[in-house]
C-alpha cells in the first residue's frame, strides 16, 4: 500500500509555505542571516513542537518564520518543500503564503513574490511539479490591513491563483472580511477560506455565504450542523482536510477519532493535505499514510481522494488531464 500511495499522483491544496520550514533549514538561514534562534539545536526546536491549541502553533510558526530575509531565503524555503513534495509523488503543491507576516518584520512584498515565483520555475522546469499561489489574509489583523495588502499586491494580482484566509480563527469570522473578499471577486480572484478548523460551523456557512469561497480549508466542524453538511453535498464543495494537522492541534484527540470518514460517508468531496508539513509530522504521503493506517481505506478510495484534489486543483485543462 505505501507503493501505491507514493506513486498514486497528488495534488496538495493546502500548504502554508512558511510551515514547511524544516528545523534544518530554520538553523542555516538564521546562520545565514544572523539570527539568534530560542532553540540550542535542530532536535530542541522539534521537542520544542508540542502544541495545546493553534494557537500555541502559531506563536512557534511566526517566530520560525524570522529567519526569512532574502529572496534566495524564499527561493531555498519553496525549493526545499518542492523536492520533498516531488519525492513523495505528489504532481502539484497550492500554497498559501502569508504576506502580513513577513511585513512587519519588514521584509516586503516583492522580496517573497520574487523568491516563490523562482523557485515554482525552477520546480516545474526541473521535477514537472506545477504550483498554484495563494496569498493569505491574516484574520486576526484588521479588516483594513487586508485590504492594503490586497492594495499592494496589485502588480502581482495576475500571479495569484487565489486569496485565502488563515491564522487564529477564533474570534475573527468571515464576516470580518467581506469587503476584503468582495474586492478580490471584482478583481477576478478565485477566494478560499479557512473554516471549521477550531471555529464553529457557523463560520463555514459564512465563508459560503459571504466570502463566496470555491473551497473550504478544513471545515472538518461542519459535521456539528447536518443542513450544512447537506448543503456541502449538494454544492459539490471541498474540503481541503489536513489530518495530522488536527492531531497535532488537538482539534481531534487521536487520527482514529478524526472525523474523516464520516464526511466521506456523507458524500462530501474531501482532500488530504499537509497544512504545515515541518511542524505537524509529515507531509502529504505521510497525511494519506496515517489514514490508510487508522481507517484501512481500500486503493478505490485514496484514488477518490487523490482525485478530487486534481478536479479541485486551480489548473488548467491541459494540466489537469496531465495530472491524471
Ligand atoms: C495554519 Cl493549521 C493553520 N490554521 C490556520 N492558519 C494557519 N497558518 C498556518 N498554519
Ligand atoms: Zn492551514
């Protein structure tokens, strides 16, 4: 089952660049850059990635990230995570990237739009692997700090595959960016959300409802209210769902509980994914691994699941029957 799971082709739709940062690559760049780092060694910093909530996460993801300044810093970081990805089988990696936390340290916008856009070059031109950019909002910045973002990132709105929207969600709902979200439909730009991670299902029918999203990231809490469940059958809409993520934010106690094949049985189009694969235990193999372990799902259905990631992928039509 592992070779078949490596070779099946992948598609991941949910990744944050920053979290794929390896405590490897965290130490040469803060050498790089001159960095002094709150951990002694590479094994400290992973002992160190014991979280209670996201939130704990998040406090460990920002300050992983200050070792970020250049673009060949952005360039290693995407390069990386591109051949590791390519090693496990996965053909197409959709990540968010997540702007506001770069600015304020500042490192500015074109630094990181330079280093990603070499290194989703070099990965399509050396491994085959296509790319999709998904510029994230922080939600628990203000409305307005969004919307200037999505000011400055004018020259590079042609590049964005998408807008998302990530960190704490507690607290910042949807709702919170409406006029953010509708000024990128203007634009033309496909939107996802995440929802239903730590959030309550209510914030997934904002998402559909008021962010008019293509795809929810998570969402696995949408099984606490059954009309939305149905209403996420009827719409055909996905759920880019990240196991070993969940397990490790406590969002399920352990992967057997995960509620991964409840929303299959109810006919929702899932995806397996890795979120913040160098703090989380793995990538996205690794992510179909434990479930083949916890839930002993049979090759039909990772080819499903494998197969809604491609149809959900934001490619092109070529790509995709090449995908397959
Ligand atoms: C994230 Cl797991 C998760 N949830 C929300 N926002 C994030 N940013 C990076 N990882
Ligand atoms: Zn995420």
């Amino acid at each position: 089952m592992r070779d078949f799971l490596t070779r099946l082709p992948k598609a991941e739709l949910h990744l944050h660049i920053e979290g794929s940062l390896e405590p490897e690559l965290m130490f040469a760049l803060a050498e790089r850059n001159r960095v002094r780092l709150p951990f002694a060694s590479v094994e400290e910093a992973r002992d160190a990635y014991d979280f209670s909530d996201l939130q704990s996460f998040l406090d460990l993801y920002y300050q992983g990230m200050s070792v970020l300044h250049t673009v060949e810093d952005f360039y290693d970081l995407a390069m990386d995570y591109f051949r590791r990805a390519h090693a496990e089988g996965v053909v197409h990696v959709e990540m968010h990237f997540d702007p506001q936390a770069h600015q304020v340290r500042g490192i500015e916008l074109p630094v990181v739009m330079e280093g990603l856009a070499l290194a989703r070059r070099h990965a399509e031109r050396e491994l085959g692997l296509s790319s999709a950019l998904i510029m994230a909002f922080l939600r628990d910045q203000d409305a307005a700090a969004a919307m200037s973002l999505l000011d400055e990132a004018a020259p590079y709105w042609e590049m964005l595959d998408a807008v998302g929207l990530d960190s704490a969600e507690r607290g910042n709902p949807p709702s919170k960016f409406v006029e953010v979200f509708e000024r990128a439909a203007r634009l033309g730009i496909p939107r996802v959300a995440h929802a239903g991670e730590e959030g309550p299902a209510a914030y997934i029918r904002e998402a559909l409802d008021l962010l008019d999203v293509c795809r929810i990231d998570h969402g696995v809490r949408c099984l606490e209210d059954p009309d939305l469940v149905a209403r996420l059958r009827d719409e055909g809409m996905v759920l880019t769902v990240c196991p070993l993520s969940n397990v490790r934010l406590k969002v399920v106690e352990r992967i057997e509980e995960h509620p991964l094949p409840q929303l299959l049985e109810a006919g929702l189009r899932v995806t397996l994914n890795s979120d913040d694969p160098a703090y989380f235990g793995g990538g996205v193999l690794d992510n179909y691994l434990a479930c083949q372990r916890a839930f002993d799902w049979d090759e039909a259905t990772f080819i499903q699941i494998a197969g809604t990631a491609i149809e959900a992928a934001f490619v092109s039509q070529r790509r995709r029957l090449a995908l397959r």
